[in-house]
C-alpha cells in the first residue's frame, strides 16, 4: 500500500515539473530526457546528470525548473532530508513562484517519507527510549500548510489522504509503546498512553484495542470499576461508529 502511495505520489510529481517551459532546446531535450527515465517506480534518478541540468539553464524560468527537479531526483533516489533542503532553499529564492502549491506538496512528502522511515526504525526496537516519528507529525503540519493556502490545488486531494495515513501510523506508534507499558507491568503508562490515542487518534484502526488494553490496565491495577466504565465507553464507540456506516 505504501508503495502504491509513493507510486502514485510521483506521477503527480512528474507533470507539475514541467510547468515552466524551457525555451532552450538542448535544456528542454536534457531535462525530458532526464525526467523519463524517472517515470517508473523502480527507477533511480542520475543525481550529477540533474545537478547539470542548472549549467544548461539560460533563462530564470529554466533555472528555477532545473532546481526543482534536482529536488525531485532526490526524493525519487529516497534522499528526503536533501530533498526538503532544496525545496526549502528554492522557496527562500523564490517566494513569488507560481505554482507554489507543488513546491508544498513535494516538501511535505518528502518529509512524510523520512518520518516513515523514524517510524520503522523506532517500532522495530521498542523501549522507553524509543524516540518519536517527529518528521510525521512536521509532514502533517506541512499537509495542512498546503491544503489551507491551496485548497483548490491538484495536490489537495491527496493531501487528505496522506494525512489520514499519518495519523494512523502515529496512533500506532503510540500503541507499540502501550503494548511494551503492558509487558514491563507499567500500567499507568498503558492508560496514559492509551488515553492519548482514545482523545487524540479518534477513527484510528487501533481504537479499540486502545479501550482493551486500557481496561486491561485498570483491572491489573484493581481498579474494577473503571475498567468496566471503559468497557462501556467501547461499546458506545462501536455503536456509534456502525450506525455512521
């Protein structure tokens, strides 16, 4: 699914790089030449023929799409921290660039793609130092910078879509920790965990093993009561959420 998702992510990439035409025929024959053999999902992007492209450019429009598509090569070769730094060096030179909306989008997707990356590497090996996915959460911010500037942009649409994955994978993350709370008998931390995702990660695939584990914490603790008025609350969630589908 993660692969359809950057798959698709960069065929909209793809046209939103052409948006300046390049007046000059051996830049334009350089950078189509360039930009299809990135077509492909599998395909890795030649970073020192890109980094060319800008000495070939004799107009500021060819300039300006030389440089973007270096931070494109980036994050077509998974170098998402060069890419956001370019993007960001490139909106710094060019705050008045007309389509600004992809200039946002590649930015908040290359960041996502790095927080992803923090994502597995912190599940994989769980502990109570087991740093947070940051870049997911910045990548959201970036989503929503996009979507309120540009609400009407071709990237907006998909921006949903992205957001609704980072949320899933930072109530997840907060699971992985819930579980671990459970395992070393830190029962508190499971409800406060578990209290973070049940306010914060409403619609989550893990809601209701939120509510589960929170109960189970209650009753280690024996707290009987509590666990059962959770037990409740999950039981009002699940009607809820059936009689909205």
């Amino acid at each position: 699914m993660n692969k359809l998702i950057l798959f698709l992510s960069l065929a909209l990439l793809l046209p939103a790089c052409t948006t300046i035409p390049a007046n000059s025929s051996l830049f334009k024959v350089k950078y189509n030449a360039l930009m299809q053999k990135t077509k492909t999902e599998a395909a890795v992007a030649d970073i020192k023929q890109f980094k060319e492209l800008q000495n070939l450019a004799s107009t500021d429009r060819e300039q300006m799409q030389a440089e973007l598509a270096l931070a494109y090569a980036y994050y077509k070769n998974r170098q998402f921290d060069t890419c956001v730094k370019q993007i960001e060096a490139f909106a710094g030179k060019h705050p008045s660039y007309p389509h600004l909306d992809y200039v946002l989008y590649l930015r908040a997707l290359a960041t996502k793609a790095s927080g992803k990356q923090q994502f597995i590497k912190a599940v994989s090996h769980i502990s109570e130092h087991t740093p947070y996915p940051e870049k997911l959460r910045l990548a959201y911010t970036y989503f929503v910078d996009l979507i309120t500037r540009y609400p009407k942009s071709e990237y907006s649409a998909q921006a949903l879509n992205l957001m609704k994955n980072i949320r899933t994978n930072l109530a997840a993350y907060e699971m992985f920790l819930a579980r671990y709370e459970q395992v070393q008998g830190r029962y508190k931390e499971v409800i406060r965990r578990t209290e973070y995702v049940l306010e914060f990660y409403k619609g989550t695939p893990v809601v209701d093993e939120a509510y589960e584990l929170q109960a189970k914490a209650y009753r280690a603790l024996g707290k009987v009561k509590k666990a059962e008025e959770v037990e409740r609350l999950q039981k009002q969630a699940e009607r809820s959420s059936a009689s909205n589908n």
